[in-house]
C-alpha cells in the first residue's frame, strides 16, 4: 500500500511536471473518444431507426384461389406454430377489397370493371426480428411457399436488402473506426510514456541498482497513463453530454417527425467513455514501459 | 561473504577475466587494485548481477549468481550497497530524497524512512544538508551522500567502486575514515581502487588485478 502511494505520489509529481505534454495527450485521447462516441451514439440511433422499420416489415402469403375455409384454417394453425412467425393476420378476399379501396380513394372506381373481386385472400406475416436477414428471409419465403395452399409468397426483397447493408455498413464502420482510434490512443499514450520513461532514465537505471522490483519501476508509469486516459474519457464525456443534449433540443426543432427516433444515452453509456479512455492508455503505458532487464 | 571460484568473462570476444578465484570473509575490508581498464568495475557488476559470469561461480552473502532469474536480483541488490564513481545522485531530488529512495523500495513506513535517513546522514556528517539538492554539494559531500544511500538499508555488502578517485587528498582520507567504521559495525567492504595511498598501511588484504587475474595477494 505505501508503495503504491509513493508511486501515485510520483505519478502525480510528473503529471505536474510535464503538464504540457500531458495536456496535449489528454486532449488527443479525448477528442478520438468524443470521435467514437459520437459514431457510436449515430449508430445507435440509426440502428433504432432500423429496428423500428422492420418491425412493420413483413411477408405476404396469397392463398389459391379453391382453398376451403378449412384448408384456410388449417394452414394458419400451421402458420402460429412456426417458432419464427411473431404475427399472422388473415385478410379475407373482403377485406383486402377494402383495403384497396381505401389506399385507391377515388381511383377505386376502377375496382367496379370486375364482376367478381380478384383480390386473393392472404396471411400478413411477421418475422421475428433477428431473422431480417435478406438471406434467412428469402429461406423462409420458400419453405412458405412450397406450403400446400400457398399460390404466392411476395416481400420487399429489395428494400430488406438495402435496409441490412446499410445496418451492416454501420456496424462495420464502428468497429473500423473503433479499432482505429482504440490503436491511435495506444500509440499516443505509448509515445507519451515513452518520453517519460527515457527522461527518468538515470534515476530508474539507479533504482534498478538499489534492488527495486520491476513492479515499483513501472508502476508510476501506469499511473500515469490511467490518469492521463481517464482525464481524456472525462473529457470526453461531458463534450458528448454537451453536444447530445443540444442535438436532442436541436432536432425536434429543425426536424419535428424525427424526435421519436432519437433514443436518450443511459449513465453507463457516459461512464463507458473514462473506462474506455483508461483501459486504451493503460494498454499504451504498459507496453510503452515495456521489458525491464536487471 | 564473497565467493568467486574459477570465474570466467568476456565482453563479446574481449576476454575480462579468466579462472579468477578469491574470497572476501564476512566482516573483512578488502581493496581491489590495478590499472585502469583491467576488470576491476566489471568484477563489481559481477557481484551485484549487473554482468553474469560466463564460466565459474559466484556466492554474494549467500545467493548464487548464476541461479539468480530477474526477479530474485533486486533482492540480492538489497543486501549490496554500492558506492558508483560517477555518484548516481538524482539531482532533482533533495540529500534526503536521495538517501530515502534505497528505503522506499523496501515498503517501509515514512516515519521510520525519516529516522532512519536522518540518523544516517548524521552518521556521514550531512544532517545539516538534508533538504539541499545534490548539484549546490561539494565532491566530497556528494561521495557521502552516496555512501549514506548505500547504507541506508544497512546491507551486508558494501561495495566501491574508485570511491576518491575525484577527491582531494583530506577529503580520501575522509570517505576511508568512514568505511572503516562501517566495516567496524560488521559490513563486509570491497573497495575497487587504483589510488595506493587509499589502502597503504590499513593491514587489510589487497588483490591485485592483471592480466584477468588475480596477480598477487598482498597486505596493504
């Protein structure tokens, strides 16, 4: 314990004494998290906004046209037992006329040229959300239609498609990102440390020579990055508070149908930014300390 | 205290020494001498575990050098205290600061590092001068506050290495005053010099290296 206070005590004597250097550090380490943060926080928002769109998506099951009411019944008993299937609704021959007369508005006159109605009856189905995958739905479509009953599946393939590459890029964008910055705060923390340590040259090739453990040598250098990391998450934090607090007054003002979709960040989401800012200089100090030859 | 036996080093091809075997007793004051350049440094190194032997072995105060992994060397440092030619004072910090750090790495609580560095820096007649930094120290003040360092933690070697090689004539006789009184209290003191009038007329045992060996056995 008084080992570690000495070492605290004389990593805080060197934060002093290099304030500058670690100043520019800790503003470095800052503004890569405030970076990520926010494309993290932009993902998160658009990754809600995908979410909600696809809960509105869904596949169509059109029915042949000679099936009976109970070949009907039967198959949408078939259809609320499929484990992937969240909603089934059955639209009668009736009722999809109605429908349509009602998105058609005055063009529905053009309904009244039939005789009979030619819409089919059909099952709207809605998947369960983790298998909106272009590829996984296109899989389920099929096993729908080779279904007896079944005349036709249809489903926005394109628009499923664009909504998941876009999901996807995303996603890959932050851990690109996130790997970028993860590795530049290393590197600046590394550089930092680096700087110190050869400064402290004689007296740890000295400390070395009176019996100190490697433990006690490296151990301010640590310190001093973990301070150096956390100060910059901080930073961080509260610039990310500051801005998402103006962009939620901001937006509902500038774009009033968008609010509903900005999600609010939890505390845990701020506290994340300091744990990620020592975590990354931690890392950099260590290696930047790195072997210790007696 | 000191054990070397058939001890063998070279620098890449540059042979140091060679089958060099002698023995320093608990409790005793010994001198190295010789000409400059001929190993008497290196065979310091070689006691604290700042060099390892190539061939032979070494028992420093009962640890064996050729066994030692990293981890254990700082601990056998701690048995060792080392007087450097060129001082290794941190001039950033104050006498006190200096002395304290040999105690700090032991984990000791502060107000015992503050008893025993003062009564120490008493002991080397530097109390006055322990809030002073290094650099405003004359040579021979300096060369105390390296000795106090070094005994600080009161190890069971003391090793030295051209202790007055920058001092003038009363400040040597000073500083060797003063390891005879440490060796009176029990320390084992190896002293590596080149200056003769620093070991003439003590009676203690004076090896003398050349040629990577041990020339001659004498009493100075």
């Amino acid at each position: 314990m008084r080992i570690f206070l000495y070492s605290l005590q004389t990593a805080l004597k060197s934060i002093w004494h290099e304030k500058w250097i670690n100043l520019l550090t800790v503003l470095s380490i800052s503004i890569g998290l405030l970076i990520l943060s926010s494309f993290i926080v932009i993902t998160l928002n658009m990754d809600s906004v995908l979410q909600r769109w696809s809960k509105s998506f869904g596949l169509v099951a059109y029915l042949d046209e000679d099936l009976t009411k109970e070949a009907e019944s039967t198959l949408e008993e078939l259809l609320r037992q499929d484990e992937d299937i969240l909603e089934v609704r059955y639209i009668s021959k009736d009722r999809a006329a109605q429908e349509i007369q009602a998105i058609l508005g005055d063009d529905a006159r053009i309904l009244e040229d039939f005789r009979e109605n030619p819409l089919p009856s059909s099952f709207e189905l809605r998947l369960k959300t983790e298998l909106l995958d272009p590829e996984l739905v296109r899989k389920k479509a099929e096993a729908i239609q080779e279904m007896s009953g079944i005349e036709e599946v249809q489903y926005g393939e394109k628009w499923l498609s664009s909504l998941s590459t876009i999901a996807q890029m995303m996603k890959m964008g932050t851990v690109f990102l996130g790997c970028a910055i993860f590795t530049a705060i290393i590197f600046i923390t590394y550089s930092t440390i680096k700087i110190f340590f050869y400064r402290r040259k004689d007296e740890i090739e000295t400390l070395k020579l009176l019996g100190a453990t490697k433990s006690f040598i490296r151990l301010p250098f640590l310190l001093e990055g973990l301070f150096i990391g956390t100060t910059g998450g901080l930073i961080s934090a509260f610039a990310l508070f500051g801005l998402y607090s103006v962009v939620l007054v901001k937006i509902p003002e500038l774009l009033p149908s968008v609010t509903i979709l900005i999600l609010s960040l939890p505390l845990e989401a701020y506290i994340s930014v300091p744990l990620a800012g020592a975590l990354m200089s931690f890392t950099g100090s260590f290696f930047a300390v790195g072997k210790i030859r007696y | 205290m000191i054990q070397f036996s058939d001890v063998t080093k070279y620098y890449d091809d540059d042979l140091v020494l060679k089958d060099l075997t002698f023995t320093v007793g608990k409790g005793e004051l010994a001198f190295l001498t010789g000409p400059s350049g001929v190993g008497k440094t290196t065979l310091l190194k070689l006691i604290y575990a700042a060099e390892l032997p190539d061939e032979g072995n070494i028992v420093v105060a009962g640890w064996d050098i050729r066994k030692l992994k990293q981890n254990t060397i700082p601990y056998l440092r701690r048995h060792v205290g080392i007087v450097f030619q060129d001082f290794r004072l941190l001039f950033n910090k104050t006498v006190f600061d200096n002395v304290a750090l040999a105690l700090r790495i032991h984990d000791m609580h502060p107000k015992e590092i503050r008893e025993d560095v003062l009564e120490i820096l008493k002991e080397v007649r530097l109390k006055h001068k322990a809030h002073i930094y290094p650099q405003h120290l004359s040579g021979g003040e300096q060369q105390r506050v390296v000795i106090a360092r070094a005994m600080v933690s009161k190890p069971t070697v003391l090793l030295a290495d051209e202790p007055t090689g920058n001092l003038d004539a009363d400040t040597s006789l000073a500083i060797t005053n003063l390891f005879r009184e440490i060796n009176a209290r029990g320390t084992t003191v190896l002293i590596a010099t080149h200056s003769k009038s620093l070991y003439q007329g003590t009676g203690r045992r004076v090896f003398h290296l050349r040629d990577s060996n041990i020339e001659k056995e004498t009493v100075g």
